[in-house]
C-alpha cells in the first residue's frame, strides 16, 4: 500500500509505493518496496528496551576522530532545496540539517534551546517574538546571516504560497513588511495577531516547520532555480552537487560556525552523501553490505533483517517516546456525497481489523491505535474511536442502504500502480467488503493523485502522518480554516477551538484537555480509519559513532530520532 503524506501532495513527486505490510498500513511518502526478504522467523519484541538503555545507541563520548566520508541511505529524494519551496519530509529535513541550520533545536526532554539562534523570546502574552542569530556567523557564500538576512528570509516565506500556511490565522501574511520588523543588527521580531506559544517549536526545522531554515539573500535573489539545486545556508556542509536520483553530495563548511565541548570545529567527517534507495530491501541491503553507513527506514520486514543483523546497531522511535509518532491511516473525504455520511465512517472504522492489519501487514511492529496521540503521549486518553465490530458494520451499512434504494455503498480506495500496493489494499478491500461494502481498489499516476487530492477529487486514501515534536505542528492539517490542506475537508468548530485553545494556553493542563477533545472529535468524525502506529528506525554500520547524539551549542543533548530525521553534524568514522 502506498504511502502518501503532506509533502507528497503538495511537491507533485512521488516515489513508488511501499508495502503496508513494509511500513503498517497507510502512509508518509510513496516508497517502493518489495516483499519481505526476512527468513529469520518471528519478529523480535522492539519496545522492551529500557529507554537510557535506548538512548545510549549510537552514542560515543570517545575523542571523534577527524575525517573520512559517510553516506546516508534515505527512503526518497526530495525536488528541490529551496525553503521557501521545497517540502521537506523526513529526507527533506535530514537534508536540510546537512546544509541550512534550524532557529532552534528540540532537546532530548522535549523542551526547546537556542541554536542558529542566540535567543527566541516572546513578550508576556506571546504576540511578539523576537529573534536574534548569533554573531559573526556567515552563509556559504560569505554573506553575513544577521538580522537584515534574518528580515529578509521570515518575509520571503510570509510571501511564498508554501510556507505562508504556517502563520494560518496568527499572522499576516498579507502584511509581511509590518508582520515581520527588524529590531537591532542581529534581530528581528514577528508579530503575531493571537498569542502563539508554542511558536518557538516551528523554528527548529521539523516536517511543516521549514521557516526554520536561514538561507543566503544573496543566493537566493540572484536565481532561485539555482538556489534550489544549490542551497547556501549556514550548515555543518556545503553542497558540491546533486545528481537528482543518484546522490546529493556534501563537502564540510569550513566556516562553520559551531565547535564541540573539546574546542574541535564540526563537523568531524569532511563530506557526507545522502544517496536515495526508495525500495526498502535494497535500502537495507546497502546497509548490510557497508555500501552506506546508515539508513532510516519504517519497512518493517527491514527492521526485522535489522535487529537480527549483529553487525548492525540501530534505534527505533518507538524505544525513544518523545514527540507524536507517525500514525497509518486511511484518510476519508470527507465532502464526497458519498462518504460525507457519518454512518459509512463509522462502518469503514467497525470493518477494520487493525490487530489482523498489524499482524499480517506491519509482522507485528506497528500496533493498534484508537488515535493520534497513543501511549506514551502525554495527550493519550481513551478515545470513543470505534473498534472492530464486523456486526455493527454490516448493520450500518445496512441502514445506509435502505436510505438509498438497497443499494450498497460503493467506494475507492486509492493506491499507486505498484504490485505490491495493490496487493496490500486488498487486504483492505476484503475487510471492507465483508461489512457490505463494494470496494474498487483504484491505481492512478502520480501527478494525477497530487491533483484529486489538492482538489478533494477523492473517496478513501492511503496516508501516514501527524509525527512531530510538538501537536501544534500539525495545526494546519486539522484546522477548519486551512483549505486544501485541510486533506480530509473535515469541519468540526469544536476542532478548531480544541487547536486554539491549545496554541494560545501556556498550561500544560489546557493542552493536554484540548488535544484530548480533539483526538476525541477526530474518533467521531471519523476523518482517519486508523491502521495502527508507524515505527521509524535509524540503522548504522558499527564503525559510525555518534550518529544518535545532537546537541544544542549549549552543550545539552538534542532529540535525535523521529519520524525518520536526523542529523549529520556530531557523527564520526571509527575506522
């Protein structure tokens, strides 16, 4: 089943699909995969770590030796660099680390540091936030990053289409040169019409949250097609080049701004490579063949080869519970005549089977979910979700059908042409067809699925999502007022007002009741059939050091791992 995510919509480039049964059901970007090539029996137990056992893989507090060349395998490629237009993913964002620096980064305890930034405060009631970078850093190009570059930037994406969705509904992306003012020679601060308190979490460069990124003005204004295939930002590396497909090859900045504890300038490789394997096995593959140094993956029969593999050491996101998981869903629209029909939702919800989905599709890594926020989240409560209830299905499809001329429902579900995404939906449609529906599983091109669902020009999707540092990330996704982005067109006011609610409260009681009732109103409207948790893994050759161990320029340890990133800047070769 293919996986299809925000940034596949909106960057119109989507890899070929992957298994459900390689990564749970649903999905975050279309990536091709095989069947499983795991012969080593049953899964193992991958959550029984003890979490400082969890955190200690891939961690060295050994002197780094200075050096050598690493390449990262990733699960896409990405169309472009440009922040203002790209639409980073999970690669996007480990790319993008590689060239650009986040505002700031989200520690190993979930709260929030400085990074680029010297500073990110907000006044009293969270209106007005000022931004300071750091002094005497410089672009790739030797430009200064300082507040007129910072000014220039933060205006640029109220302006640009892309990224203006972010500041929905607090501020004005119509006003930028007022929304956005300099306020000294390295800051600048971004007025807001609502207070917004968890703002500072959008500046540390997580999937939605790429107004994080500082980028050259200069390069920038001279050609932004350039720029898009040769960002210039302030990161760890520069960019030599990039054969689309093949490799995006990095060179380490020799101005770069950050030293480590020991005085030593990072980063400690002196090139980094990220080479796309969008199919799963080979992924894992060049992995165990020393090909690549490292990988991240959420093909599950690669986790299974992976935590069998003793050459190998990795973690997985679901040994480090910080921040919201990816969750495997099947995303309905929610404005077709169809499907707008509560009754049906609730019989798609009824009709899954998400303990036989995660057992014949996920090899039992993916797990159940009755919604976005599962445990350990400090937002999980017990939703009013539907379970497996075949007979109720059936009696809700029944009741529809006497509503329209004894007829039954008949619906699509959406997949990509790939053998193995039409052989997963099917187990799908099988449950489905057992509760009264006729289901047709539908395969489109690429560009022509970006444009139904940008249209709403769909019935049922396959789709993973929501993981992030912080729910409010996800903001534009559920929120009312988003649009298009807004993918399931589900309408619920008191969705909205759980979202603000949440955005403007500095209480950790008022969020954790408002994400509450919103995980609740989404187990009524029912806009996702939830198919279970996604697990992401971050995999490397024994011979790399450190490639779990970010840290603030304070020296406090950063969150490595989730939903598929990481970062290139501490890691070192041992050999």
């Amino acid at each position: 089943m293919p996986q299809i995510d925000r940034r596949t919509f909106l960057a119109g480039s989507l890899k070929a699909g992957a298994a459900v049964g390689a990564a749970g059901l649903g999905g975050a970007l279309l990536e091709a995969c095989g069947g499983s090539s795991s012969s080593k029996g049953t899964s193992p137990t991958l959550s029984t770590l003890p979490k400082k056992q969890a955190e200690a893989i891939g961690v060295s507090t050994a002197k780094p030796k200075m050096g050598g060349s690493v390449t990262m395998a990733t699960e896409a490629e990405e169309a472009g660099m440009d922040p203002t237009q790209a639409h980073f993913d999970a690669t996007g964002v480990c790319y993008a680390r590689a060239v650009f620096d986040p505002l700031t980064i989200v520690l190993s305890d979930g709260t929030v540091a400085p990074y680029l930034a010297e500073s990110v405060t907000p006044n009293s009631t969270y209106t007005r936030w000022e931004i300071t970078v750091r002094p005497n850093v410089v672009f790739h190009d030797g430009t200064p990053c300082d507040g007129q570059a910072l000014l220039f930037c933060m205006r640029e994406y109220l302006k640009s289409l892309l990224t203006n969705f972010a500041f929905t509904n607090y501020v004005n992306v119509k006003s930028p040169n007022t929304a956005v003012t300099q306020s000294g020679p390295r800051s600048i601060v971004v007025h807001m019409e609502q207070p917004w308190v968890p703002f500072d979490y959008w500046l540390a460069g997580y999937i939605g949250g790429q107004i994080a990124y500082m980028f050259s003005p200069k390069a920038w204004t001279k050609s932004e097609t350039t720029f898009n295939t040769h960002p210039i930002g302030t990161g760890p590396f520069k960019v030599v080049d990039w054969v689309v497909g093949s490799h995006f090859s990095l060179t380490k900045n020799p101005h770069y701004w950050r030293k480590d504890a020991r005085g030593n300038q990072l980063p400690y490789v002196d090139s980094f490579t990220f080479k796309p394997i969008p199919d799963p096995p080979t992924r894992y593959s060049a992995l165990a063949s020393g090909t690549v140094q490292l990988i991240h993956t959420d093909d599950d029969p690669s986790i299974i080869e992976i935590s069998h593999n003793s050459s190998l050491w990795a973690v997985g996101d679901n040994e480090l519970p910080v921040g919201e998981p990816d969750i495997d869903f099947a995303m309905v629209n929610c404005s077709d005549p169809v499907m707008k029909d509560i009754r049906l939702r609730q019989a798609l919800a009824y009709a899954t089977n998400q303990k036989q989905l995660n057992q014949v599709i996920g090899k039992g890594i993916t797990t159940p979910t009755d919604g976005i926020f599962p445990a350990p989240s400090p937002y999980a409560s017990n939703t009013h979700y539907p379970g497996f209830d075949l007979a109720k299905a059936k009696s809700l499809v029944a009741s529809w059908m006497k509503d329209h001329g004894n007829k039954p429902p008949s619906i699509t579900y959406t997949t990509t042409a790939t053998t193995t995404s039409e052989t997963d939906a099917a187990i799908v449609q099988s449950q489905w067809q057992a509760a009264g529906f006729q289901v047709k599983v539908g395969t489109v091109e690429q560009a022509t699925l970006i444009d139904d669902a940008l249209l709403g020009k769909y019935q049922v999707f396959a789709w993973r999502q929501f993981a992030n540092v912080n729910p409010d990330l996800n903001y534009v996704f559920w929120a009312t007022t988003s649009g298009p982005i807004n993918f399931a067109r589900n309408e619920d006011p008191k969705i909205q007002s759980a979202l603000d609610r949440a955005r403007q409260s500095t209480s950790p009681a008022v969020q954790k009741a408002a994400y509450q009732e919103l995980d609740d109103r989404l187990a009524v409207d029912l806009p996702y059939i939830y198919m279970g948790r996604d697990v992401w893994y971050l995999a490397a050759t024994k011979s790399l050091q450190n490639w779990n161990n970010p840290t603030s320029p304070g020296g406090k340890r950063g969150l490595s791992f989730l939903g598929g990133t990481t970062w290139p800047t501490e890691l070192w070769l041992d050999s």
